[in-house]
C-alpha cells in the first residue's frame, strides 16, 4: 500500500470517528528513547524512517515535523507522499503545537494515540486546543487499524539478572520504592518507564533497539506489585523470582483496564516525565494523582558497589575491545604507502568484530558513530550506506560507540590521528584531552552540582576562543538507557532547578569535543564514577574515578601547551590502562599499548 | 531613662492603640546594610548595640533575637533589662515568625514602623498571623514617641559625582530607567533603595555608617522624577543639576503621603526586596503593583568604562596605603627581639594613616577587620578594646579593610605572616591563595553564573580536605554599598534562580580563606572585573581582570605545593603590582616592594 493510500484510509477512519486532525509521534508507549519496529507508526504512515520526527494527518494536508539532522533525508523520503516537511526551528516555520492549533477547527476533535504521547505533551496540547473550544481523542491507535502487516510486539525472551551483576534483590528494591511511597503518602505507584520497572525486576530482555528493556508497566502498593508484560517472555527461573516478592502477571495491555478499577479517592505517584497521557488521563479520572519524579530514578542513577565493581570489569572489555581496534587503526595507516581500504561502515564492523570476541557481550549500546574528517564535525552523524566515508591519513578518525556486556554498558569516545596531522590539529586535539583530564580530576564537595563543574571542561578550549555546542557528561544505565538521569553535566540552563546533585555511585560521561564544520571534529569521552574522597565534618568532598580504559591518542598530543602537572594527569591515566588492559592482551599487543602509554 | 522605664512607656503608647505585642527590628527606611544613628530604635529599646538583631514587646515579655556572632555581648547588655535573649538557630529555639505567631492573640495587632520593615517580611507576618485572625498596624513609629533626645535625621550636605567619576549622566541614567519602565509598562516607579536613588542622580552624602549614601526615595513617571530628600543638603550646583533633569524636590517624609495621590489604577514599578512594608501597603491601596527587580539593579552593577578606570586609580591609591601598612608591619616583626607593641585596634589606626594620606581619600569602606591569630577564625570579627588582642611573631595578621575615594571604594583582605610561621600555616596561605589566582585566571562566556566558577576557588583546598563556610565573592558599589547586588560567587543555592549571570563591566570580590578554629584564620581577597577576552561567533568569552594591587606575603608561600603554572600566575600577579605601585612609591619603598613581588 503506497504512503497516500495509507493516509486515504487513516482519513476514512478520521471521519468515521469525527477526528480532524491526527497526530503520530515517534514514541512507544513509554516514551523510550529507541522504539521497536511494531511502533514506528510515523515511519508508516510517512516514509520518513529518520529517529525524530512528528506527523499528522488533516482532512486535506499532512505534515511532518523534524529537525536540522533529517531535513535532506525527510525531503527525499517524503516526495511524492503528499506529506508536507516542516522544518523545526528555521525561520517562519511554526511550531508542532502553533501549527496544530491553527488547523484543528473552532469545536473540532484532535486525535491521537493516548499511549505514544507523553503526559506533559498531551496536557499542554488539551489545555492549549481548549481555547477554541477543541478537544482530544486518545483511546484508539487507528493507525494499527491501517497498518495491515504491523509488526507485532516483540516476543523476545526476557533475562534475570543475579545478584551478583545488580547487587540487589527485587525484594530489597521493592522495600525501598515503598518507602519511597510512604514519604509521600501514595496509595498506589504506576511507572511506564521502561528502565525504572526493568530496574526494580532485576530483568532485561531484547524489546527496543540497543537497549535491552522489557515493555512493561507496573502498579505497587504497599504489599503487592503488578507486573505488566507478555508473560510468554518469562521462564519458570523468573517467574519463581518474580513470585518470590509477591510479583504478579498481567498482560501487557490490560494496564488501561486495570487503572479504571484501582480505588477511587485514593492517591496515585506518577512522574509527569515518565509516563503516557492515556495512563495519566485514566488515573486522574478518579484519584488523587501526586506528581513526582519516580523515586526508582535516583536510586538507579547511584550505583551500588557490586554495579561498580561490574561497570568496571565491562570497562576492562570493551578497553580490550577499543584498544585492538586502536591498533588495527593505526597500523593500517603505518605505512603511507599501503591503501588499507577501510571506511566508516567497515571500521564498525571491525570494532564490533572486537567486542564480540569479549565474554558477556550483549550488543552495541547505542547507534555507533565512527565518523572521518569533517563526517566527524556533523552533530548526531552515523554513517550510511550514501554518506560513508574512505578513511585516509592526514586527519581524525571519531569512533563514539559502546558495549553492552552482562557486568554494565559503555559509551566511548576516542579520536585517532591517522598519518600525520597539522599542528593545528594536534592543538585542539590536546585541548579537548586537557578538558577530560580536569574535570575527570575535579574534587568538589557533597551538593555540588554538574552544572558546577562543566566550567573545567571548557577551559582549556575557550583560552583559545574555541568550544563545543553540547553538553559535557550524561548519566549512564546499567544495561539499560545509555543516557540515563538524572546525571547532567553541562552549563547551567533550563531544567536545572529540578535535578540532583552528583551523589555517591553516579556514573557520568565525561566526554568535551571541539569541531571544525567542513574539516574535522574532536571527542574524548571517559566514564567517571562519583565516590568519596574525604569524609569531613561538615561537607564530604567528592572526586571522580575514571573507568575507560582506552589509550588517548598520543601522536595528536602536543606537549607544548600541557604543563608539567597536566602531563603528570596524562601519564597517570595512562599507566592506569596499561595495567587494566595488559593481563588480556597478547604479548604483541601489550608492546604497542606500551608505547601508546608511555610517560611524556 | 532606664531601659525597663523606656519599655514601659511604650507599653502605654501599645496600650492606648490597642497593640498587644510591638516589634523593632534594626532596619533603616531603606533596609539599609548600616543605618545611621536616628535609626537605632533597637538598640534604644532593648539597649543591645549589636548590628542585627530583632526586638519585640508585648504585654508582659520582651525578647531579642540575634545570631551567634552576638550572644555574648547581647546577654551581658540585656542583663537587668527585663528583655530575653532568643538566641537563632540554637536547638529548640523558635524563630522569630514562630514566636510572634505564640504570643500574638487570637485576634489580636501586631504593630510595628511600616518602614524599617522590608515588604517581604510585613507580608509574610500579614499571612501567617491572618491564620489567628490578627493583623498588623504599622502606621506609627511608637519608639520615637518615647525616645526623648532622639538623634534628628542627618543633616549632613550632599556632594556631586561629576561625569568624569560616574561616567553617566543623570539624564542617560533617567533615559535607561525609564526605557526599562516602558517595557515593564510601569507609569510609575517607585524607589527606595538609597544606593539605586543615589546612582541615578550622581549623588553622595553622609547619612549613614560607612556608605557615603544620602536618605531619599524616589518616584519616577516618564517625564518627571520626584527626589524624596531633605533638601538642606543640596547646595546650588546640585539644585541646578537636578533641575536639568526635570527632577523636582520633595520633604524626605511626603512619600508616605504623596504616594496615596499617585493616579488611582496605574501600574507602579517596585522591587519587592528593596522597599519596606509602609510603602509596599499604601501602593497597593489604589495602584497595580509589578513586582520585578529595581532596573537601575544591573545597570549599577555593569560598571562603564569611566568608573572601571576610576576603580583602578582608587585601587593604586589603597593599594600604596596598604602596601605601606605591610612593609610596617613586616619591619616591625624583623628583629625579634624588638617587641613593636602593636595590637589590633593600633593596627587598624596605622592603616587609616596611610589611607589618608592619599589624595580623594573620603572614609573607610565598611568596619575594618584587622584580626590577629586565633582572632581572624571567628567569623564577623572585628576587634574591640575587650577583644584587642596583642599582634606577635609566630601567627597570622588578617586585614580586610577597604577605603571609599571618589574614584570608588575598594574591599581588600590580605594576611601576613609575623616572623616565622610553622609549615602547616604556609601550606594553607598557599591553598588559599591559589584559589584566588585560579578563580582570577577563569575563561568563561558570557551568561556564566558566579556558581559556575566557585568550584575553581575551592578546589586547590579541597584537595587537602579543606574548606570555607563563605562565599567567594560579592559586587562592589562605587562609592555606595560594598557588598552590592546582584553579583555573587558562591556555591549553587537558594536564590540562584534570580540572579544575574555575570556580565562586562561587573566587579567581584574573589576572597577565598580557611579559618582553623582556636588557630588561625587566612583569606586574600582582590576585586576583579568582568572583561570581555574574545568575540565568537557563538557566546563571546570572558575573563576577570585583578584590579587589586597589594602582595600577596611570600613570607608565608610554600612554593613546593605550586606547580609551574601557578607561579606564573603570582609571579605574573606581582610584577603587575610592583608596576602599578613604584611610581607611586619612595625609592625605599620600592626596594621593599620589589623584594615581595620577587618572581618565584
């Protein structure tokens, strides 16, 4: 069926039920980061398979709305379907929201899937289309009414995780999520994030893209837990598990009946960021909804010491991993002569060849990006089959990827010197190491916030008028998000108000860049570990521990800007990896880390 | 009169108007840092003569409340009183709101001043006694009707900043004022702030401790200005220059009245944390109230390019009474064997010699600190004759002082080692210095909070597990209030969400310290000014400029905690001085100087 002919039937649809405008977001029902295939609903309904992006379909127009990234891709895939691009943020072009206020008529009816619609979302939307009178329609997925061969819902088993990976027991959790409820007098606990339930369970399974999460949703009280999920996923081991803390299965969808029956007049924890404006829009219909953050979040973020322990293992694989694909890299190039014929897309298989030869590797942690020369200086760039680039010496080679393994995920960043490279080069290229390596050394004491420390990373780069447009460090999941929260280290700006200070346990990226638009771009990423490094009497003081273990590129290093303490910084880092890694490596190998570690 | 005589008239005076508990706080009308003599209400009341401190009575109790720096001198001057000492924030001590909350009647009136109460605290007491049914009254001021030789308000003449100090004149200031009235859509602006009033009109005086500010209040429309003043002190130039300025003169006290003739259902521009509760209640009577910051706030606080270079005189001319007050100190502890009889109070007076003999030279910029020894760990200290301790080889000397001259006012804390200090009480002097040189030497862009810096401060501390329970640094008025709103560097905390990023043409104190308890107290405070370092595309990018120019005691430097880079920083610091201050210096003194600002 052709894209017009899937938005023809939508539109037969629309009028059956006196919809005038429907909306197709990008999310699951839980508002993942990556979704499965059976949601990729806009994907459907447009042709546009980029992973940001929102569609609706009026009575006589469509659109769809993306960002800067997508809008070369987006014009190609759209022609001819009749679905109009809206570039997000260039100049003249409205926003989703004015724009549907604009054509949802005087009284008239906008429509949506309830569930792949976050809560904040559909209450600004329902308040801002009251002002004409309009109002929303949200319980009937009508685009799972066109889409004949939809895929259906993963049916990929689930895994357990011992407690020897998570350090803690579902009961222990559970105990402390009650708690969590009791503070703030909550009946009931609903949560539709995908990690915090996956957290509580101790499982994981294989539902959306590279992270390995359950679909679920949960319902806790204060002696029960209802577990939402296609139980065929569940083997007898975790079942035995799940009913050991008084877990009980229900079908993945019953959710939306269920939260009908739950007892009026009683209080309901949600957490606005978490959750779908279906569950949120049928809880409220008959309790007392108390917004709050989910209290699973700030648990989850601070990693107890069995999590650590295992982050730290995974940081020894994948170092072994990066390491080989280091020298792989730089040996390719040794010889100017020798055209080794490698591109961005070979270079990611190479690298996953790597990982896959580590025990307890799951899958990539995120969509890898390994980007050459000014491929590396786009924002968000991964490489395609159109846009791979032939890696050649002369200038970076940026290979920002992760692992998956059963001890904990990853995310690295490593930047290699291919050949020889200008002066100039090698100057921003120590600058952006000199940023890791302060803040990586930064001591701060308890209460201190990301936003506090972000300055360290920058310096280095803006002594010479230079910077970089992103933030400096996110959170990290334990085989979950990749970008977990609520660890942020950035500049301080909208939000700030509402996170956390960096505690005890946190994992945080560390990871500055500098990029030259049309020449090259920069990155070193480091994970780093909040723990303590003094206990006084008033505030504890606080410092980072590096768990990356991969070489820094000393051929792009220029010790002329470093001072002897900031070679001191480097060397030390480097001895660190030398002696993580060499006990896994062969011999040939550990005379090439050897000289990629060695003192400056 | 006896303070139990003087406690009971005003119970009569409660008595007539029916007011069951009567508080005196230690505010001026303006909710000034000091107020002048006519304004010690609660001093004359309770007979304490601290600077802060809160009293009230009622029927049959009295009580002040004051903070720690005060309970001992409090207790002795309350002795016999009949007014209990409440002593803040000590274990089951209620707060001030919670007591007046106790004693005040169902029902019941608390009275007070309206105007030495801040619009924030009169509303907060409006609420929380409604809660009883009780309410305020606050037109009269009962302690002027007991206090018989009442000091008259000050009559002290006025004197004109010309443009080559402000830089400004009253017209452009006037212009911008109401230019940022307009966008508020205010008709009238309101203003009771003497330092905001002060800078409009280019004006000083002599009406207050320390800040050479003149009592006024102001209100302004888009065509005319309203100075609240007593116009004695205004000779003709000034009367002229106002004139100029269609400013029109007014009696200090018609504010109270005038304010009620505004035109009824206008909008008036106050600044909620800068006008008292009188004023705050008759506006609100007839008028609509926007409640944002005063706009002469940041404009005060963005120094123009005159009064930056007037800073920088005013800072050579402290800068050569200061370095004369260490080369005198230093020479008296050379010989030990000579005992050189100084104390603290001495001290203080030798310093106000060598400020004096510099030319504009008009007063001491706030209570001057000159603390020996275990003396210099006590926060707030100042020495009194009690207190004045004996200055000695072996310890520390800690002077914070600053000088007003009419190129601007300066606030400078160095510390000096007296003969030969042990090893310990180097390495802190160094620490501590070290965070000022780092927090001097930050690169930033522009829309950096102070809080995204003050980790560079702390951090060399930290790393032995040392901190300061202060902020980093404060603005500086230019002949007005010293520690002057909006600039703050400090930890993030309460409040940040208000504040100002630190912007060109601000000056900050960066005044990082450590105090050992019962020991020794440190801290080395220079101003710096917000510059602009380079224009990107982006943000532009920022760094501070040390407009401070006194040593730093390299008597007491432990040079082996100091990398190569920092003692670029000092030496880079110290030729700066010894450049600044040699022409100004004899050839003695200048061979002296050269010594301490010796390249390390």
């Amino acid at each position: 069926m052709s894209i017009p002919n899937r938005i023809e039937s939508l539109r037969k649809l629309m009028n059956d039920r006196q919809i005038d405008v429907y909306l197709v977001p990008s999310d699951d029902n839980h508002q993942s980061e990556y979704v499965g295939e059976h949601f990729k609903s806009r994907a459907f309904i447009t042709g546009f398979t980029g992973s940001a992006g929102t569609a609706f379909i009026a009575k006589d127009s469509a659109g769809l709305f993306t960002d800067g990234r997508y809008f070369v891709q987006a014009a190609k895939q759209l022609k001819g379907s009749g679905v109009e691009l809206f570039k997000m943020r260039e100049p003249g072009v409205p926003t989703l929201e004015e724009h549907l206020y604009n054509i949802v008529p005087e009284n008239g009816v906008l429509g949506f899937d309830g569930r792949v619609v976050s809560m904040n979302l559909g209450k600004e939307l329902e308040a801002l289309l009251a002002k004409k009178g309009a109002t929303l329609k949200t319980d009937s997925d009508l685009i799972d009414m066109v889409w004949e061969d939809r895929p259906s819902l993963s049916k990929e088993p689930a895994f357990y995780l011992e407690e020897k990976y998570t350090g803690e027991s579902i009961v222990s959790k559970l105990a402390r999520v009650r708690e969590a409820m009791k503070e703030k007098q909550a009946d009931y606990h609903v949560i539709a994030a995908l990690d915090d339930i996956n957290w509580i369970v101790n499982l994981r399974g294989n539902d959306i893209s590279y992270f390995p999460l359950l679909l679920s949703y949960a319902v806790i009280t204060a002696d029960e837990m209802l577990l939402y999920i296609d139980e065929c996923k569940l083997n007898d081991e975790i079942l035995s598990k799940l009913a050991e803390a008084n877990i009980k299965i229900r079908p993945y969808n019953d959710i939306y009946n269920d939260v009908l029956t739950l007892e009026a007049g009683k209080k309901v924890l949600i957490d606005p960021k978490r959750i779908n404006y279906e569950l949120y829009n049928l809880l409220s219909k008959n309790m007392v909804i108390i917004e709050a953050e989910n209290p699973t979040v700030l648990m989850k973020a601070m990693k107890n010491e069995t999590e650590l322990a295992n982050f730290r293992i995974a940081q020894v694989k994948d170092g072994v991993a990066l390491t080989r694909f280091m020298k792989w890299v730089k040996e390719a190039f040794a010889d100017p002569a020798v055209d080794p014929e490698i591109t961005e897309l070979s270079a990611i298989d190479k690298l996953e060849e790597f990982r896959q030869q580590q025990p307890d590797y799951i899958r990539q942690s995120f969509d890898p990006i390994i980007a050459y020369g000014e491929n590396a200086a786009l924002p968000h760039y991964s490489p395609t089959v159109e846009s791979n680039a032939k890696v050649m010496p002369g200038n970076f080679l940026l290979a920002d990827t992760g692992g998956g393994y059963m001890q904990g995920s990853t995310d690295i960043t490593r930047t290699f010197a291919l050949g020889e490279i200008p002066a100039v080069q090698k100057r921003d290229f120590t600058l952006v190491m000199l940023g890791n390596l302060h803040l990586g050394n930064a001591v701060f004491f308890e209460n201190t916030y990301g936003y506090e420390l972000d300055i360290l990373a920058r310096q280095p780069l803006m002594r010479y008028g230079l910077n970089f447009n992103h933030g400096t460090g996110h959170g990290i999941g334990y085989l979950m998000n990749i970008h977990e929260a609520p660890v942020n280290i950035r500049p301080y700006g909208k939000g700030a108000e509402n996170g956390h200070p960096l505690m005890l346990g946190m994992i945080a990226t560390n990871e500055p860049g500098y990029y030259l638009e049309g020449s090259y771009g920069i990155r070193t990423e480091n994970e780093i570990v909040v723990n303590l490094r003094q206990h006084t009497e008033n505030r504890d003081i606080y410092e980072f521990e590096a768990i990356t273990y991969v070489p820094i590129d000393l051929d792009a290093v220029d010790e002329s800007i470093m001072t002897d303490a900031d070679k001191a910084l480097l060397n030390a880092y480097h001895k660190m990896v030398y002696e993580k890694l060499s006990p896994h490596l062969t011999d040939d190998e550990c005379i090439w880390l050897k000289h990629y570690t060695r003192e400056i």
